[in-house]
C-alpha cells in the first residue's frame, strides 16, 4: 500500500493565531505551497490557512451574490479589500475543520479526501502533531514514479 | 340537546382554527420559524383535528395562484441565466454618468419595472448586489440607494398582477385580469414613484450629491460582458414577452393566467436547451408550500364561520357603503401589511372581501384594489413589511453598511403614509365622487 509518509512533503514551518496575513502569505510564497498550518500555545496543530480561503475571504459576499461578474473585470476591488486585511491576524481565516491525513492512511483515501474538499493539499498530522503536506502533485506520483513503490 | 353540542363543537373548531392561524401569523412575522413549515404544519393540525378534510384542503388550494407563481418563477430562472437583468442595470448606471442621485433614480426605476414583472425578492436578489458594486466603485454610502430601492420594489409590485404576491393572489381569485390591474393600479402607482421622489430628494439630494465620484471608475463597467450566450438572452427574451402579451390578452383567448405561465415557463426551457433538473431547482418551493399551507388554514378558518363574522363586521362599520368599505379597507391592509406578512393578510383578506361580496349592494371591485394597493404599499412602512424589505436589510448586515430597522424606519414610514394617503384620493375620486 501505497502510504501518506512515504509521499508527503516534510515541512512543519508554521504559524500561530496572531500571525498577519502579510505574514501568512510570505511564508506560502516562499515554501511554494498553498497552505500553512498553525499550532496553539503548547504547538499543537489547530487547523490551517489556505490561499484558497484567503481568497474566499477577500471576495465581499456582495459580488459573491451577483450571478456575472464579468462586467467588473476592469475594477480592482477584490485586491484593494485583501490589501485592507494585510496586517489584520488571521484568527478569523483558520479553518479549524481543515481536513487532515495520518501518515499511515493510504494515498488512495488522501486522494479521495482531496478530491472531495476539493482541495489542493492537506496537511498530515499525528497525535497532534504537525508533519508536512500531501498535493495533489504528490498523489499523481505515485503512479507516474514507479521506482517509489 | 343535540343542538347545543353542535354549537359547542362549532365553537371549539372557531378556536383552534383562529389559534392556528395566529400561531401562523406570529411565527412568520416574528420569523421564528421559516413560513413553508409554519403554514404546512398549521395546515396539518386543522386536518387532525377534523376542521377540514383532505379533499377540503385540496379544494381550498388556489392553483390559480400557485401556477402562476410556478410558472413566473420557471421564466425567471432562465432569464437569469441570460445576464438580461444585469444588462439592464450597468446600461441605465452608466447612463448616469455616475451622478450618485440620478444612480439611486435608475436603479429605482429598474427595481420598479422588474418588480412589475418579476417576484420582489428575486429582484431585489438581482439588483442590491449590483448597487453594492457600483457604491464601492465610486465610494458612496449605498444605504439611501438600497432604501430607494426597497420602496420602488413594493410600489412596483403593486402596478400589475404579476407584481407582487397580493396582486397575484387577488388575480387568481377573483375575475380581474392582467389589464385591469394595469387600468387601476398603474396610475396611481406612477403618481406615487414621482412623489416618493420628490420626497426622496428632499431627504437625499445633498447628502449623495456631498461626494466627488471618479467617474471612470462608472465607464469601467462593461454591460456587453455579462450577456455570454446571445442566443439565450434573445429567445428567453422573446418568450417572455410573449407571455406577458398573453397575459395582457387573456380576454381574446381565455386561457388562464397560470397556464399561460406555466406554458411559457415550459416552452422557454424547451426553445432555450435547458436541464429542467437545473432550471426546477431554482424554484422556490419553500414559497410555493408556504402558499399552500396558507390557502388550507384561510380555508379551514372560512368553514368555521370566522370569517364570515368578520365580514358581517366590516360592512356594518363601513355602513353597506362601498366608498366606505374601500377606506376601511386599504386603511386596514396598509396598517396590518407594515408589521405582519402581506401574503396570509391577503389571504385572509380575499376570503373577507368574497364574504362581503354576498351581502354588499353592487361592485365591490373597489375592495380588491384597496386591498390590493394597501397591502403591497403598506409593506414599505417597516423593514419587516415585505420579503423584499427583510433580504435586502438582512444582505446589508454582512457589509459594511448594515440597514437598520431605525434607520429605514425613519423614511420608510412617513413616504408609506404618503402613498396611502394618494392611493386613498385616488379611490374616493375614482370610484365614490366620479363614480
């Protein structure tokens, strides 16, 4: 069977409750990743920040109820509303239910965990325990790069 | 013996059917529990305690309405996916140049003319988030707008039988078509939007007109853009208009108004290629059972006798005077549609006014306009006073400008006495003096 430890990216850089968005976002350019994870006081994994719902949260839920948006693509409203959350925490964008995989579960399920949060990485984690990411890069090789399994 | 236990029984179905009813009114009103499952449940209590039979409740049920309804909520689900709506409103924005008070006049008089078409809530659904971008585009407070906007949505409503849910409830039931609502309903509602206006200008003028806008921030909109599939925007446009003529010359065919809508629904979705699993999802089945439920609970209060009792009692304080009658009418819908749900005060209304049809000398027409007007007017008086109030304030208070019932309040109320007062000479002169 094809294991979550033996694919996944080890990388347990991440940040706590009161961390900036700036912040946030510098660390996922610089580690290339769409995600962070972040740890309580006592390190534990508390649940993660995605680019995908910093994203979310920067659409005011006035466009989000207009059927087209289309007629607005020269307006630059969206960046000026996330440029206005630069510097706030990033308590209210944690996603505390942020789905997660053990080391030990199998690719296959990784795969379907994604697919059905349609996400494009989890973080895996044990017994609290914040070790690294799957993407879905990492499920497509298990397939294309047989000399791993 | 025999008799007083008849008596006795008669009283007791008066009491719960009127218990049922108020337990309805106050759940919708106070909104504690969503208005399909407080009517449908109070519908089924009449029918365990043997008030009305099934085949009652059934007959009860005006599928006039309904289907039109249904029919109008089709259309309207695939005018939506046309982008015609939103063409609509950027055109007539980019009109103003970005003029903040000539903004509020065009988006007012868009959400009065799809509001003569189309369901309030579904207008009020297209046109608030729009007003949210082009207030953020040019940075100006859209409260007065979105105020705007919820009043010409209720006085809009109130031009055409297909306005708003009274009217479409009063079409249904009584032999009043399309035209002669726009005969009677249209004038005044007219005369009142040029009012409201003016009165609005008053209010409003200098504080819109307080702010420098960046104009090419207007010109930046690009209407052309939200129409992605022409032939859909032409053919549901044609369908649409077709049916409207329909309705407009329903004397020459005689087909009803609900299959007319329903017809029309149907065949847009055949011209326009469309998955009805999609298209039937966007009906809004939770109003649709709420009316439902509506109609068995009027019904089952209709057969105790209630509310023939209330009948008896209204033209006995009107006098059998139908100039009266009429007063006392609009009067009461306009005041009880502020606080308390125009859709069951209609229904119960109809039932009234059919009731003091049987023992009123002459038309009664002048009834159902004032019953008409006064309860799709009235409903501007508070932010609770119609759907359309209710979503537009509860869409405010997840923005940064949050409308509060004070604050609407404080316009809303005054500008509802105004038109109830026009529509109140309107009726008097057009059918007590020049009668």
């Amino acid at each position: 069977m094809n294991q979550v430890k033996d694919y996944m990216y080890k990388d347990i850089t991440s940040v706590n409750e009161t961390t900036t968005l700036r912040r946030a976002i510098r660390i996922m350019r610089l580690h290339r990743i769409d995600a962070v994870a972040v740890v309580d006081k006592t390190g534990k994994y508390a649940g993660c920040i995605s680019a995908q719902e910093v994203i979310n949260a920067s659409v005011p839920d006035y466009i989000k109820s207009i059927y087209n948006t289309s007629f607005m693509s020269r307006i630059d409203q969206i960046t000026a509303h996330l440029t206005n959350m630069l510097d706030d925490p990033i308590t209210h964008l944690i996603n505390k239910k942020c789905p997660s995989l053990s080391p030990t579960d199998s690719m296959a399920y990784a795969a379907d965990l994604l697919s059905r949060n349609k996400k494009t990485i989890l973080p895996v984690v044990e017994e609290g325990i914040f070790l690294g990411w799957v993407s879905k890069i990492d499920i497509l090789s298990v397939v294309s790069d047989k000399q791993k399994t | 013996m025999s008799f007083a236990f008849v008596i006795d029984i008669n009283s007791v179905n008066i009491v719960i059917a009127l218990t049922v009813l108020i337990l309805t009114f106050i759940f919708i009103s106070t909104e504690k529990l969503p208005n399909a499952i407080a009517a449908m449940t109070g519908g089924f209590l009449l029918i365990v305690f043997r008030i009305v039979t099934q085949e009652e409740a059934v007959e009860f049920i005006d599928f006039d309405t309904v289907g039109l309804l249904t029919g109008m909520m089709i259309s309207v689900a695939v005018m939506r996916k046309s982008g015609l709506f939103e063409y609509i409103a950027i055109k007539g924005i980019k009109l103003t140049g970005g003029n903040p008070w000539k903004i509020l006049v065009v988006l007012s008089i868009v959400t009065a003319v799809l509001s003569a078409f189309l369901d309030n809530v579904t207008t009020v659904l297209i046109i608030v988030p729009l007003t949210f971008a082009v207030a953020e585009a040019i940075r100006i407070n859209p409260l007065p707008i979105l105020i705007s906007e919820i009043m010409f949505s209720n006085i809009g409503g109130a031009a055409t039988l297909i306005g708003d849910p009274p009217n479409i409830m009063i079409g249904g039931a009584t032999h009043l078509d399309f035209l002669d609502f726009i005969s009677n309903n249209l004038p005044v509602t007219v005369l009142v939007s040029i009012v409201t206006f003016m009165l609005l200008r008053l209010i409003y003028y200098r504080k819109l007109m307080a702010i420098v806008v960046e104009k090419e921030r207007i010109e930046a909109f690009d209407e052309t853009k939200v129409i992605e599939d022409k032939k859909l925007f032409t053919i549901s446009l044609v369908v649409f208009s077709l049916v409207i003529m329909a309705f407009v010359t329903h004397q020459l065919h005689e087909i009803s108004l609900a299959s007319v809508a329903l017809g029309g629904g149907f065949v847009m979705m055949l011209a326009t290629r469309q998955d009805p699993e999609e298209i039937l999802k966007e009906v809004e089945w939770p109003t649709l059972f709420f009316f439902l439920g509506l109609f068995v609970i009027v019904g089952g209060l209709e057969k105790t006798g209630v509310i023939g009792i209330v009948a008896v009692k209204m033209v006995e304080l009107s006098e059998g005077e139908i100039t009266y009658a009429t007063q006392l009418v609009l009067w009461v819908s306009a005041l009880s549609t502020t606080v308390i749900n125009s859709i069951p005060f209609t229904a119960t209304m109809i039932s009234v006014i059919r009731d003091m049809e049987a023992i009123m000398p002459g038309n009664i027409d002048p009834l159902w306009w004032a019953l008409s007007l006064g309860a799709c007017l009235g409903g501007n008086g508070t932010i609770i006073g119609a759907a359309a109030n209710i979503i537009v304030a509860g869409f405010s208070q997840k923005t940064r400008y949050p409308l509060r019932f004070a604050e609407y309040l404080k316009v809303g109320l005054p500008l509802m006495f105004v038109s109830i007062i026009i529509v109140s000479g309107y009726l008097f002169l057009k059918y007590g003096l020049l009668r």
